[in-house]
C-alpha cells in the first residue's frame, strides 16, 4: 500500500511488568517527544486480554504500536497463534494505530481477520534475523515477500555483524523509498546503532528509541533522550551530512555530544554518530559516498589509516598516526591529519606563554626548549615529534626501554628509563608531559613521577589524561609550582582541530570549551 513519507516516526518500545506501569510508560514516551509507543504486551506479567487492551489503549496519550511477539521471534509469549492474533485483532478494534506480526504468520494471521478487519490500524509485517544481515539482494526478495503477504508498513530487523552491513540495510531503505513502500529497516546490536540513528536520512518509516537506558526491547536500542537530544534525528533528512567516530571501542567517547551540540549551535545540517569499526579499509570503502564527510579516528585504527588516505599531513605521516579523515569534497580522496599533536602542542605553548606573559605569537615557545614526554605509545609519538617540529630538544622516557630508545633516534633525541626519570633534575624551563595511562581512573592514585625533587625541577607540566580531569601528577606539579596544562584541554583543542577541517571554518572555541567543562 503506497503512503505519502513524512518524518521518520520516533516510537517508544514500553516493556513494563504491569499494565499499570506500561501506562505510566506511555505518559513518559509522550513528554520525551514519542511520536507512538509500542505496547509490547507479550511483557506483560499477567495479560488479560479485553481490560488489559482497553486500558492501554482507550485512553492513550499517543498513537500506539501493538505487538505480540512469540518465544520463536525473540519475544516472550509461549502459547498458541490463535490468542495472539484475538488480542491484535482486539487491539486494532479499540483503535490501535499499528499492529505488528510476524512474516512467518502474516497470511494466516490476515486470514483470521478476513472479513472483520478494523479500518484504520495499519498492519506491520515484520522479520527479524538476529544472526546476520543478509545480502542486499536477499533483503530486497524479503521486502517483496512482506508486501506481497499484504503489509501496510515492511519491517526487517537484522543482527549487524559489522558496521558494513548496515550499509546494505540502507541501500534498500532507499529501494523502497523510491517504490514509496513504507519500510522499518534497522540493524541490531551495538555494530547497528548507525543504523536507529541515520534511517531518516534514507527514509526509513519509523525509529526505536527506549525511554531509559537499560529498558531496551532490542539489542542497540538507544535512549529517545540521545535520539532526540544528541543527534536530533527530527532534524536529520536525505541532506544531512554524516560525521562520526570510528574506532573500537566508541561508546565511552564525549565526542558525539560534542560535536553535535556545536553542529547544532551554528546551524549545520550535519549529524555526528558513533562508528563501531572492526576494519578500517572495508569501512572506508563501504561508506564512500560524499555524504559520509568526516571522520574521528581513534583506537585502533590510528596507524592504519595513515596507510589508507590518499594524502596525509607530513607530520601526521611522521608521528605514524591519523586521528582526522576528511573526504576531500572536490575529488572523493581522503586527507588524514593529526589533531591530537596540534591539540597538544598549542595548549603546551599557551602554557608557557601564560607563564612567561608572553604574547608573541610568531615564535613557538617550545623552540630550544628541554621537552621530556612520558611514553612511547601514539599519544607519545604525537608529542614527540609535535614538539620536535616545534624546535624543542626531546627527551623520552618509557616502561619498555627499547620503545624509548626507538622512538628518541627518530625525534634525534635522548632516551631514559622510568628508573632514570626518578633522578633526572631538568634544566631551567623544561616542559613534561605525561603519555601513559598512568593515573588515570580507576588507577587515581599513581603516578609516572613520584619523585617531587625530581618534578619540581619543570616549569611546566602537561598530562594527556583526562579522566581524571586533575591527576595525581597535577596535583604534585602544581604543589611542586609547575604551570598545568590539561588532557582536557588537549582534548577539547583536538575537537576544535577537527570541527575546522570538518567544516573548513573556525571553532567555536568558546563554546565547545563550555560543553566540554559542562560534561561529566
Ligand atoms: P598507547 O599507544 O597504548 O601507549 C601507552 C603508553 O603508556 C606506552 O608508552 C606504555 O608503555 C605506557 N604504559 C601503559 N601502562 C603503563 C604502566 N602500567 N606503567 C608504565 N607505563 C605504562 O596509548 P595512547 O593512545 O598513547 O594513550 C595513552 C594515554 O593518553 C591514555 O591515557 C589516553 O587516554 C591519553 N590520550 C589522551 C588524549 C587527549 O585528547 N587528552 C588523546 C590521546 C590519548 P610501554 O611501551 O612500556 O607499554
């Protein structure tokens, strides 16, 4: 049955105990911002049918989505078809807006209704594979066989095995949408997320977002509150410009919060999601359309993609490391950059200027300067050799003494142990900075240098971690009267590196600075 596209339909799964609680659900989904909820009453502890329904539905306070889903299609309800398809075909009676059953039931189901089917609740036929997502082409014949069983609205549901595979779920988003057939197409588990968050953007009919986390009714569902909040899926449309996080993992990043608010503070049409990412090239080359604009790169996916772009930075190509992947709007060819060395190196730079009330800008501080970096990991690398191009003599000092020494010859600087750093007295105006994880939560009470002789001899000391924000090292340094810079603020210059090139304009610096304080 053809129907005229709107927005993509923002619907609620309430998955209450008690009929009781599944109306205070409903209530709650209205003022979030649900445009339906779905009344999965197969969780209901004790249905009973006829008061049941009538309470649920008489009285709703939105459009509701009724479904029944049996043990065999990853529901709850253990007995026969014949109540299930009562208590739907009673639900569309009491005016229920959608019903939804299942493809492998859908003609006997239709059959039962045959001559007393309720005007108005549209019919929802879906499938669910929580395996895998099959091929386009097999998606594609499953969409046929859905609509040929009478469907109003198509519904597949596949288990995303990776990232890629949402891609196929999108391609026949937009088949349908072409064909004006009404389709749900979404991707389960947290590889899929891509898929709940950007189906306005291919015409996918209606999204699944759960009132708090922890109440999902499918794996990856995630919260109205981010849906409608975060990523403004009201917002998003067939021109909306995707940006995003690749790396393993990406669930724990501030990224998304902050690149969409600021995105949504200067009004651009663009959305920034979480790309849960095995492999990089085969991400690349799935998601390689110009809609797919820009890209954060982060673990473990770093070194990998200075192999991958077309171009990269000379100095990201040095350090080893991109953590920005920009597609190239003129030709399609990816550019990689590594903001997190600008990042880092123009707050240490601001540092010492704060320290020195120096304001010329032309000359890096750090040149001739004794920079001592911690580490020998990518975030070490991205120092040392951000410090280097800056002038400054690099010293580097790691647990693995051998990765000191390697990365000290290339940076032509000297290596140290962990031992040696202890009794290392630095000269007149020295910079350290921190590279390890050492410190940082849930491991608050260490350090890299727990010798105060030793640390009072910097002037200024910097640590990339930002979690906690004030670490165990910063809080000696300043005891010690070192100037502080923050991974914080690496961060949040980091961000700021990657909003410029995403948008080829300047940062918002003031701002990002305020969500990034604002956050916990
Ligand atoms: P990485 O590549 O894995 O490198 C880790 C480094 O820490 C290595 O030098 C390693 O020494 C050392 N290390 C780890 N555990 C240690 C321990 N228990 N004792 C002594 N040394 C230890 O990691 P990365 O990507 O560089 O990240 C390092 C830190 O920087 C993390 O805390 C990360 O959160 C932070 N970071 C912050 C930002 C920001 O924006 N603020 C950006 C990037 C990274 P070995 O060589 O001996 O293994």
């Amino acid at each position: 049955m053809a129907e005229k596209f709107g927005s993509t339909l923002l619907c609620a799964p309430v998955v209450e105990k008690t009929v009781e609680e599944m109306v205070a659900e409903m209530s709650a989904a209205r003022s979030q911002g649900a445009d339906v909820a779905e009344l999965r009453i197969d969780h209901l502890a004790a249905f009973e049918m006829r008061p049941d329904l009538e309470l649920l539905i008489k009285n709703r306070p939105l459009p509701v989505l009724v479904t029944y889903r049996p043990k065999w299609e990853g529901g709850q309800y253990e007995g026969d078809d014949r109540k299930r398809f009562e208590a739907l075909h009673l639900a569309m009676e009491l005016g229920a807006e959608y019903v939804d059953v299942e493809l492998k039931v859908a003609r006997e189901f239709l059959h039962f209704l045959s001559g007393k089917r309720p005007e108005g609740a549209k019919l929802i036929v879906s499938s669910h594979n929580y395996q895998f997502t099959p091929s386009t082409e097999e998606l594609s014949t499953l969409v046929a066989r859905i609509q040929a069983v009478g469907a109003d609205i198509v519904k597949i549901a596949t288990f995303a095995v990776d990232i890629c595979d949402v891609a196929r779920m999108f391609q026949v988003l937009v088949h349908c949408q072409g064909l004006q057939v009404p389709m749900i197409g979404l991707c389960m588990g947290e590889r899929g997320v891509i898929s709940r968050i950007l189906c306005p953007k291919f015409g996918g009919y209606l999204t699944f977002g759960t009132l708090s986390a922890g109440k999902e009714s499918a794996p990856g569902q995630p919260t109205m509150s981010d849906l409608l909040d975060v990523y403004r899926i009201k917002q998003i449309g067939v021109d909306t410009k995707v940006y995003g996080l690749i790396g393993k993992p990406v669930g724990h990043s501030k990224s998304p919060k902050l690149h969409n608010a600021v995105f949504k503070a200067v009004g651009l049409n663009a959305v920034y999601v979480p790309f849960l990412t095995d492999n990089l090239a085969n991400f690349l080359n799935t998601y390689s359309s110009p809609d797919f604009t820009g890209f954060s790169n982060t673990m473990p996916h770093k070194e990998t993609a200075v192999t991958l772009c077309h171009e990269v930075d000379p100095v990201a190509k040095s350090i080893g490391a991109v953590n920005t992947i920009i597609r190239r709007q003129t030709d399609g060819k990816l550019v990689g950059y590594n903001t997190d060395y600008t990042g880092a190196i123009s707050a240490i730079e601001d540092g010492i200027r704060g320290l020195q009330g120096h304001k010329d800008g032309t000359v890096s501080p750090l040149a001739g300067r004794l920079f001592v970096v911690i580490g020998a990991g990518g975030a070490g690398r991205a120092l040392a050799f951000g410090a280097k191009y800056k002038g400054a003599r690099v010293m580097i000092a790691n647990r693995t003494y051998d990765r000191a020494r390697e990365l000290a010859d290339l940076v032509g600087g000297q290596a140290l142990s962990l031992t040696e750093l202890e009794n290392f007295h630095a000269e007149e105006g020295a910079v350290l900075a921190n590279t390890t994880s050492i410190g940082m939560n849930p491991n608050i009470h260490d350090t890299p240098l727990s010798s105060k002789q030793a640390l009072s001899s910097y002037a200024v000391v910097f640590d990339a971690i930002y979690n906690p924000k004030v670490t165990r090292l910063m809080r000696e340094a300043r005891e010690c009267g070192a100037a502080l810079v923050s991974g914080e603020e690496m961060f949040l210059r980091q961000a700021m590196g990657q909003f410029e090139l995403f948008t080829n304009s300047s940062a918002p610096s003031d701002l990002m600075r305020e969500i990034i304080m604002k956050s916990t």
